[in-house]
C-alpha cells in the first residue's frame, strides 16, 4: 500500500475512468458516459477519488455528498489488485470527507445480485437495510 496514491480524479481521466469501470465494476448506470462523468468532477471536484499505482488507475469510489446525505457509488477496485487494501484506503478516503464535510453516515448503492460487493461491504462495516429500497425513474432518454 506503501506505492498506491489516493487523490481525486482529473477531467482528462474520464474515458479512461469509463474504461476501467467497464474492467472493474459491477452494472452500468444512466449516467455512465463521458458527459455525465465529467459533470460530477465539475459540480464536485473531490467526490470521484481514485487510487493510483504506478500511473495506473487501480481502484475508485465516489463519495457523493448534498449537504445532508454521504452516498458512495462506484467502489471498485481492478481484479488483479483486489484483497490488497485498496477498497479499504478508497473507502477511509471517502469516509474522511463525510466526517469533514459533516456526513453522518454513509450510504452505499450496491448491486443485489453482486454478492463479492457485499461482502467487501460488511467487511468495512457497512450492513444491509433492508427497509429501504432505491426506486428510480429516468429523466431523459438515453
């Protein structure tokens, strides 16, 4: 762990972020493009933080806050540099900033059926709550 960076992501990083989600990660999303990537950077420059290891972008998560709510999206980290730490620095990261920016707890969208994900999750400390469900609605077509 002593090599990896953790820091913020850049706007020139967005196709490649793209690219790596597409290697690491689990789904897609409405917004998983180029403008809406770019977006978040913009309106929120700390919240995409990436871990980084010799130049290359092993590990993410985004540490969305609005004011009120901390929400993590996007916690991944590349298969060939799992069970390293890496999801644990990314996710102290994100933490940190909640703490600082006032967050109390920390919310996590993680995918039903990616049974890995939840236990990385528990792992960190996270549970489940089960009384809550996410409903969506598009708001443009894509």
């Amino acid at each position: 762990m002593d090599n990896i960076t953790i820091r913020p992501a850049v706007p020139s990083e967005v196709p490649g972020l793209l690219a790596f989600w597409s290697r690491a990660a689990e789904g897609t999303s409405i917004t998983d493009d180029e403008a809406g990537v770019a977006r978040l950077i913009e309106r929120d420059p700390e919240a995409l933080i990436v871990a980084e290891l010799d130049g290359l972008v092993v590990g993410t998560v985004i540490a969305g806050w609005d004011g009120w709510r901390a929400s993590l999206y996007r916690l991944a980290v590349l298969p060939s540099h799992r069970r390293q730490g890496i999801s644990k620095a990314l996710l102290a990261a994100a933490e940190d900033r909640f703490v600082a920016l006032g967050g109390r707890r920390g919310d996590a969208m993680v995918l039903e059926d990616n049974r890995r994900a939840h236990h990385a999750w528990a792992a960190a400390g996270y549970e489940r709550e089960d009384r809550w469900r996410r409903w969506t609605k598009p708001l443009t077509a894509r």
